[in-house]
C-alpha cells in the first residue's frame, strides 16, 4: 500500500510541476480525503473548474470550499474568544 502511495504522491507532484490539470478532479480527492491536505485541495478544485465544469466538480470544489471554512474557524481567533462567520 505504501508502494503505491509513493507512486501516486511522484505522479502527482509530476503532472502539478508540469501544469497537466487533465487529472484535477483526482488529485483533489486524493489530496483531500487521502492526504488530508485541504489547502492544496482546494487549490487543485479549483483549477479543475477551470478544465471541466461538471456536476461532480462543483460538488467537489463546494466540499474543499466547506472543508476549508472549517479549517479556518476552527483557527483561534487573535480578536477575541470566538471566531464569527460572516453571513
């Protein structure tokens, strides 16, 4: 398994070093819900949109969007003792 993952992460690293965003859609799933890298998820979602525009990529590039918002409020606040979300 951990073979495998290598070889992922360097095909990856390779086709994001390269701008080949025909595999956008994968990377970003892998880089969230494997890796658990939302940042660079979220970065990768939305370069997809930029090649394909499908139900599914939104729906994707909305998850790493969500994930990313609660990444941030989970952050302490340095204005006070809680973090509000602008409505």
């Amino acid at each position: 398994m951990e073979a495998e993952l290598v070889k992922v992460r360097a095909e990856f690293a390779a086709w994001i070093a390269a701008e080949d965003w025909l595999h956008a859609r994968e990377m970003t799933r892998f880089f969230l819900d494997v890796e658990q890298r939302p940042a660079l998820a979220r970065r990768l979602a939305v370069q997809n949109l930029s090649v394909q525009r499908e139900p599914e990529d939104l729906r994707l590039e909305e998850r790493t969007r969500q994930y990313h918002r609660d990444l941030m409020l989970a952050l302490p606040s340095d204005t006070g003792p809680e973090r509000v979300t602008p409505e």
